[in-house]
C-alpha cells in the first residue's frame, strides 16, 4: 500500500496546531502557543496570514520535514457558507470567500488558505474536512424572529463528529443509528444535536453559554444598548464577546487548571463563575435534549474542559436524568482531518468541489 504524507493545519485562537501524518501514524505534531502579545498589532484575523504561514513552515523545517514529500495538505475549513460534511477540495474561490467574506472574524479561516499555498507549491491536493460550518440542520432550526435572517449552522463540528464515531464504536452501532447530544468544552463552548448521522441543531459560543473567552448569549435589548452606547468601537465589541469575555471578563482567567487551583485556596468569586458555566452548560443540554424529543442515546463531552472532574461533575448533578454520559477529554481535529484526507487519496470518499457563492460576493478582480 502507498504512503501517504499529510500535512494538517489547524490554526486557533491561542495557537497554531500543526502535524504530518504517515498514512494513519502521526509522525510529527507541534501545538505552537500564539500570545496575545504576538498578535495585538494585527486588526483583523486574515492579517496573521504571513505570520502564521512562518510558524508551519518554521515547523516542518525544525522537524527536518520538506513539503516537496507531501502527498496532501488538509486544514480546518473555517468560516464558510453551506458546507456539506466530509471533504472539500480547497480552491481559488475557497480562499478568496475565506479571506474577504468570511461569515465571522476566527484566525482558523487562515488554515485552508495556507493549505493551498503549500500544497500548490509542490503540486498535491488541498482539501479540509468537516467544516465548522457543515449545514445539515432541520428547516425549523433556521428560523430566526427578524424578516431577511437565519441562522447559520457553526459548532466544533469536526471534533464533534470525530468523537460521535468513537461513541459509536463503543457501542457497537453505526453513528447514523444513534440520537447524541455533544458538547464541545474549550476556549469557546458549542452544542451539538446529533439524530441518526446528522448535526440537526446547534448551540454556537455566542447564542449559549459563556466560555473560557467567550461571553455567550447576552439579551438582545441589552447587548443593543451596548452597541450604541459609543464606548466601544465595533472591532472592540466583537472582542468583547469572543475572546476577551467569559472568564476572562468576570475574573482574568481561562485555564481551567489555573481556575481550580484558584477554588482549592477559597477564591469564591472564581467558584461561583466557573459554577455559573457548568449551569449554562446544563441548560444547553436540556435545550437539545427538547429538541431530539428526549430520545438521547448519549450525552458526549469533549474538548480540553473534559479533563476537569469537578466541572463534568457540575453538569452531570444537572442532566445525567437526560442519558448516560460519556467523557471524551481533549480534542481529535488533528486526527479527524488525517484520516478524512486519507480516505479522500484512498479513494474511499469523494471530495466536493466549493461552488457556493455568498451574498454580494464578486470575485477578486
């Protein structure tokens, strides 16, 4: 059987995740910390694009590793319309919609963009795989109560599916037999709805509960009078709500180790706002729960969140009457995008051509 050397992006928040797969061995893996020092002069995420770009290539070059023996490049798809799940060939309009019309502002719209200038470079295939923006959502979970708008699928959907498979292996079923509800637990939180193979409904980081850097659903009356109270200017107020709000608003921390160390010592105020989460967590449950008419097989909670027992366990007080709970700590992305990229070149999956066109959208002249 022919190697395969995939090459895996993954750029977030707080860092750049890079690794190179050998067919399904991981053979280098880097989770390089970007600092909000590194990147307080960059207004706008797309402007990280050079900056990111040396972090990967300084990488592989550390790693001893030349692009020229890559077989494929694969990223996480960041913020694009209409994406269907499994895999995408990344292409001229990908890149350009990622760059000038994204749907949010996210450093991850960069991983595709860079995965296609390398794997251009040397002449492979460029693909990303479960995109956060995957639309398999019910009619009625679109409706919104404002004429001219809807919502917008967006979860950790990649990671998500990647734990709903392991969920199924477990058990001994197909994923598209099951009803899951996920939770994804990191620097922002998301839910996920899972009937039967398909994400029908999702609780995103800003229409959920508050996060590590996310402020989560604030009342509409409220966060209106925020807008134009002229204090804040609007790069500032979506700073406000992703990144810089949550825990890092309420008391200046993120890291749920550092947090609970902060508990262990009698900090009160750190206890009942990392309490606070876990409820708003509990209550985004039971809202997905309604929504799959309370036939849940599982209950799945991922991300780096995962690991702390005293939050899982704040939860399970609240929800464990919903369905047995299953705790998959940490994240598989890197994973997950690899052997989708595998299955691609193996050609067990077909990869879908990008053709959707977002409103006003002309093409770079």
């Amino acid at each position: 059987m022919r190697t395969e050397r995939i090459l895996v992006i993954n750029n977030g928040s707080t860092s750049t995740k890079v690794a190179v797969y050998e067919n399904e061995k991981e053979i280098a893996r880097g989770d390089i910390e970007v600092t909000p020092e590194q990147v307080k002069d960059f207004k706008y995420a797309i402007d990280q694009l050079e900056f990111r770009t040396k972090i990967i290539l300084n990488f592989l070059q550390d790693q001893g590793i030349s692009t020229s023996g890559l077989t494929a490049v694969v990223a996480r798809a960041g913020a694009l319309p209409a994406l269907k799940s499994g895999a995408y060939r990344i292409n001229e309009l990908m890149t350009d919609i990622l760059e000038r019309f994204p749907t949010m502002q996210h450093a991850n719209n960069l991983s595709a963009i860079i995965a296609y200038k390398i794997a251009s470079s040397v002449g492979v295939p460029a693909l990303v795989y479960d995109g956060d923006t995957m639309d398999e959502f019910e009619p009625e979970a679109r409706v919104l109560g404002i004429k001219g708008y809807q919502r917008v699928p967006t979860c950790h959907a990649l990671n998500m599916k990647s734990v709903a498979r392991v969920v199924a292996d477990q058990l001994g079923r197909p994923y598209d037999s099951l009803n899951l509800i996920i939770v994804h637990l990191g620097g922002g939180i998301s839910l996920s709805a899972h009937r039967r193979g398909r994400i029908i409904d999702d609780i995103f980081d800003d229409e959920g509960p508050m996060s590590p850097q996310r402020a989560g659903s604030i009342p509409a009356s409220m966060l209106v009078d925020i807008c134009f109270s002229g204090k804040y200017s609007q790069v500032e107020l979506h700073r406000m709500i992703r990144g810089k709000g949550g825990l890092v608003s309420l008391i200046g921390m993120q890291d749920a180790r550092e947090i609970e160390k902060s508990i262990s010592e009698g900090d009160k105020e750190a206890e009942a706002v990392y309490y606070a989460m876990a409820y708003q967590v509990s209550k985004g449950i039971g809202e997905l729960a309604a929504v799959l008419c309370g036939h849940v097989d599982r209950i799945v909670i991922t991300g780096g969140i995962a690991y702390s027992k005293m939050f899982i366990n704040w939860i399970a007080e609240r929800i464990s009457f919903i369905a047995p709970i299953e705790v998959i700590p940490g994240e598989r992305e890197m994973e997950a995008l690899a052997l989708g990229a595998l299955r691609v070149l193996r050609g067990e999956e077909k990869a879908r051509e990008y053709d959707v066109l977002p409103e006003n959208y002309t093409p770079r002249a």
